[in-house]
C-alpha cells in the first residue's frame, strides 16, 4: 500500500500505457484467432464451424475443450481470485489485487475455447487483461489505492473498447456497471484510455499503418479522432461531462462546450481560475444561472414545492 499521493504525471502515464497494452494484447489477440480462422477456410468462427466437415466440428471443439481444461487446472492453481467479477471488486473495494499470471492463463484458455468453437464472447479476456495491465502499471508507477483503482477502471474500459472498437459503450460499462458511479477523476482518464485504446486497435485491425507511406488512410483516420479526443477531454476537465460523451458523437457540442468557461469545481477552474478572478466570477455567475433554469424546468414538470406555512 502506498502511502504518498501519486504525482500527477504518473497517473496520466499509467493510464497511456495501460491503453497501449489494452490495445496491443487486443490485436494479437484478435489477429492470431483471425490467421486460425482464415487457416481453416472461414471469414469467422461461425462460418468457420458451418462450413466444416462432420467430422472436424466434433473434433475440434473436444480437443479445443480438452487443451483449455488442462490451462484452467493449471490457472487454478494460483490461489487467487480471478474473472470479470473479481476486476469489479477489485475497482469497486480497492483491496484486492488482480493476479497477473492467473489472467494471462485465462486469457490462454477464453482464446482456446473461441478459436476451437466453444466460445464466442471475446470481452471477457479482453476486459481482464486490460485489468492486468493497470494491476500491471500500480506496480511499476508504485501508484496509490485511488490511483491504482482509477487506472485499472481505465484499463478495464481499454478492454472493453479493444474488443468492440466501441469506447463510449466501453466507458458507461464501467461507469454504470464496475464503478456504479459517475466520479469526474475517472471519468476523464478513462475517456483517454478508450480513444487511445480504439484507435491503435481498431486502426490496426481495419488494416492502417499509421507511419506508413500509404495514400493516407491512416493519418486521415487518426487526425480527426485524435482531434475529437483533446476536445472531448477538455470539456471533460472542464466539467461538462454530459458534453464531452455528446461530443464523441456530435463533435460541435464538445467543441462548444470546450471553448466556453469551466464549471466553478471543476479541475480547470481550480488550476486555471485564482480566488477572486474576473473569470471565476463569471464561472459561479453563470452556473448560479444554469442551476436557477434547472430548477425551473424541475419545477415545471414535476411541479412546484409547497412553501412551508406556520401551523397556528
């Protein structure tokens, strides 16, 4: 347990490596069972299995279950939690610690079972290696508890997004489903984690090279998203956490919402906006605005208090 504060630079390095891991183990991943895929004459695995003969669609998922028996009796020795249920803990709780080599054995044996046809959830290796990876990066960095447990939901989301190629869907996942609550400190690195994350896999895997000489695909699929991901990440810090998940889809909104002035608690008003500044005054001005027209539409749709009356 590490008793110091983690130095903010750490943190935002851990959450980059941890989605560049994600994403790497997602590409080989992915890759290797496409080149088993393609070697046995499929496009994918239900095809692959369809169009196989009698014979081969009894075999190979037997011998698929068999080799993935033998990784779990092995895996199962390591006497430590394991599993999606267990990364919820471990991101919920913060006591736990997510076993490095139990994961890569699972993820041996959830790659076996897909490649030979038992299986065909590839989320769940995905989503506990990008669990290891932070696990991974708490120890390297020597992060703290809060860190550790925001770097590893960062991973999780990294997962999530590695096998979907979706990160919003990936980051309310952990948001609504792991973490259970909206914290603006989570939320903004796992907004980073899940572009970057999306990006190398889902670009590589669409065929890109990103430094490549090509006619540019590449750059023209990296430039924008990456665009959209400052601007989106801004209007996070800003507080405009609303805006900045709009944004991924409908960029005018993050961009809007990133130019404009910062929510009065938010992390850039608090670094960028001193005590009694022009700007911190406009800030409370205007979100004392926004929370009276709030209140005016609650008002409205569910109606009014009652004022309180003196009982005589």
């Amino acid at each position: 347990m590490t008793a110091q504060p983690t130095v903010w630079w750490r943190r935002w390095v851990a959450v980059i490596v941890v989605a560049l891991v994600a994403a790497g183990f997602a590409i080989a991943f992915r890759g290797t069972l496409g080149a088993v895929v393609s070697l046995l004459g499929g496009s994918s695995i239900v095809a692959m299995i369809t169009h196989a003969p009698a014979w081969e669609r009894i075999v190979l998922p037997a011998i698929g279950g068999l080799l993935v028996g033998l990784v779990l009796l092995i895996a199962a020795r390591v006497r430590e939690g394991a599993g999606v249920g267990f990364v919820m803990e471990a991101i919920v709780l913060g006591r736990v610690r997510v076993p490095l080599t139990r994961s890569a054995l699972q993820a041996l044996a959830s790659w076996l079972a897909i490649a030979s046809g038992n299986s065909l959830g590839r989320e769940g290796p995905l989503i506990q290696f990008g669990a290891a990876a932070g696990e991974g990066a708490r120890r390297v960095f020597g992060l703290d508890n809060i860190t550790a447990r925001i770097v590893l939901a960062s991973g999780v989301a990294a997962g999530f997004a590695s096998a979907y190629n979706a990160p919003v869907a990936a980051m309310l996942f952990v948001v609504e489903i792991v973490t259970g609550v909206v914290v603006l400190e989570a939320i903004v690195p796992m907004l980073v984690a899940v572009v970057i994350a999306t990006i190398v896999a889902g670009g590589l895997l669409l065929g890109f090279v990103p430094l490549g000489s090509d006619s540019g695909s590449g750059g023209t699929f990296v430039i924008p998203i990456a665009f959209n991901l400052a601007v989106c990440t801004l209007a996070a810090l800003k507080g405009k956490i609303a805006s900045a998940i709009i944004g991924m889809f409908v960029p005018v909104v993050s961009i809007v919402a990133a130019i404009r002035l910062a929510r009065p608690g938010s992390p850039w008003a608090r670094r960028r906006y001193a005590p009694g500044s022009t700007k911190l005054a406009k800030a409370e001005a205007r979100e004392e605005r926004h929370r009276r027209r709030v209140v005016r539409w609650q008002n409205r749709v569910g109606g009014a208090p009652t004022p309180e009356t003196e009982s005589g």
